[in-house]
C-alpha cells in the first residue's frame, strides 16, 4: 500500500491534481476494480473507474472529442512517468 500511495502522488502530482481527492475513496474504487474485475470483465475494470471519474468530475458533459484530447495528453504523461519511475 505504501508503493502504492507513492506512485498515486506521484501521478497527482504529474497531473497537477490534489492527493486529496483519493481521500476516503480509495478502498471504495479498489473494490470496484475488483468486483467488475471478477465478475463482468476483467479489462473493463480501470475503464469503469475512469469512467467513474470522469462522470464524478462533471465529464458527462464535455464534448468527446476534446475529452479523448486531454485523455491522450494526460495518459502520454503518466506514460513518462512510468518509464523514468524509481520509487524512493
């Protein structure tokens, strides 16, 4: 869990989002990801909890195309930060 906790600030910090925001919602996703995961697909769990994300942070409104947009910018720089990552 601590590797975990480091790499999700790392990527907040990435992304220019508050830590905070996983306050008191990281065990409830977890176990989202897991249950759709063990039961109606298991590739389509962390595109359940984007998709929760996105509809939590008001993204059922955005147009799709500037959404896929910032998706693509926003996923090439956790990609970055995937390759150069050495946990401390």
């Amino acid at each position: 869990m601590a590797q975990m906790r480091q790499w999700l600030a790392a990527v907040c910090a990435e992304l220019g989002l508050d830590p905070a925001l996983l306050d008191g919602v990281t065990d409830e996703l977890l176990d989202l990801i897991r249950d759709v995961a063990h039961g109606p697909s298991r590739p389509g769990a962390p595109l359940t909890a984007f998709l929760v994300g996105l509809a939590a942070a008001g993204g059922g409104q955005l147009d799709p195309s500037t959404t896929r947009e910032r998706v693509h910018e926003r996923a090439a720089a956790v990609d970055r930060l995937v390759w150069s990552w050495s946990p401390a």
